[in-house]
C-alpha cells in the first residue's frame, strides 16, 4: 500500500503585525529525519537550508535550497510559508493560517507552549503550536499530526513533524517526516569537537596536572630537608 504525503511547503500567511526576528542573509539548514514506510514519501532530500532574501512588512521571502544524497540540489524562491513567524509569540498567540490547505480547520492554529528546547547544541526557548484531524485517502481515513516549533527570539523554525497512521492500522501504519534546525547564522551552533581540539584540550589539562604534581612533590621535598 503506497502513501503519497506532501511534506509541508505550501505558501502559508504569516498572521499578525508582529516584528519578524531576522533579516537578509539569515539562514537555517535543517536536517530531514524519516520514520516508517519507505514508500511514504513522495521527495527523498536529506537537508533543507533557508535563506532570508527580504524582509517587508507582515511578509518574508526565502530561498530555499533542498540537498540529495547523491549531490542534487534544487532551490525555489518563495514566501516564508511556516518557516517564519513573527519574533517574541506567545502562548495564545496565532500561528498561522491554515485555510489555504485545510479549509475544514478552524482559521487559525495557536500557540500553546513555551519551552527550553536544544538544537545545534544550543538551548533555545522555542514555541509549539500544534494541530491534529482526518482526512479521506483513497478508500481509507488517514490521521494527521502536525507539530512546529519556533525559536521564541527570531521566529524562525527550530523543528517540524508531520505524523500520519491510517485509521484501524495503529502504528504499524504510521509514517513520520520531521525537519529539525542544525546549522544557522542566527546564533552559535556547536558541532562536535575535532580530533585535534580534542587532542589538544587533553594536552592542556595533562600539562596542568602534570604541573600540579610537581608542585605538590617540591612541597614535600621543602618540607622534608626542612
């Protein structure tokens, strides 16, 4: 049984009047993580990066650029769609809407947590709105999950998961497509340490214990004649 699922891109409108938190040149690279059915997925990329090309007003425009495993790249230009919120949301602050894809959905969808959360090995105080209903497949009623988080100082997208099970299957139907942020401008990312940072962090403290026992062994020599 084949599940074609289109992967969130659709353009989206940015609600209310707040300040966004980037400007031109920020980016994100998001890595894309795929749980389930192999057959769920409809595009197969790896990794997804933004770029912020203007700034106007309640609307961003992006370019964004879809990395393949085996080099391909394919790039678009578009508007922010949920990638973008405005900076500083809240919790009962509106999100986005959501008309333009699920016209049976209320208008809006809100904010409803405001947490810690760490990505790229930074903590950052992210925002969740998150949303669930059913939708016909074929002969079969699908169940759809969809959950955002938003980093709390610049708006930009920290995580997406679009979760989908058919109804009566459970979890052995469920497939799962998740975009987390990795890489940005936007603040320090940490990637793990190289082999020769580590090399010479471990250089550096033997040579301090190093000294430190001779100081301790000097002591007790002074002591000794004493």
């Amino acid at each position: 049984m084949l599940l074609i699922l289109v992967f969130a891109s659709s353009t989206a409108i940015v609600s209310g009047s707040g300040q966004f938190g980037v400007s031109v040149g920020d980016w994100v690279k998001y890595r894309v993580i795929r749980l389930g059915h192999e057959t769920a997925w409809t595009d197969h990329h790896d990794w997804v990066k933004i770029e912020v090309l203007n700034v106007s007003g309640t609307s961003v425009t992006i370019v964004e650029t879809l990395y393949y495993p085996n080099g391909e790249t394919f790039n678009r230009t578009e508007s922010a769609d949920f990638y973008i919120q405005p900076a500083n949301l809240t919790i009962g602050d509106e999100a986005f809407s959501k008309t333009y894809r699920y016209p049976w959905l209320n208008n809006t969808i809100h904010i409803s947590q405001i947490t810690s959360r760490a990505y790229g090995g930074e903590s950052r105080e992210a925002c969740l709105a998150e949303f669930s209903y059913s939708q016909p497949y074929f002969r079969y009623m699908l169940d759809v999950h969809e959950e955002y988080w938003w980093d709390k100082a610049t708006g930009v997208l920290l995580e997406e998961t679009f979760e989908t099970t058919f109804q009566g299957y459970g979890n052995a139907s469920k497939s799962t497509e998740s975009l987390v942020a990795e890489e940005t401008n936007l603040w320090e990312t940490h990637g793990p340490p190289s082999p020769l940072l580590q090399l010479a962090f471990l250089g550096i403290i033997s040579a301090i214990l190093v000294g430190a026992v001779g100081i301790v062994l000097k002591r007790n020599k002074t002591k000794k004649e004493a």
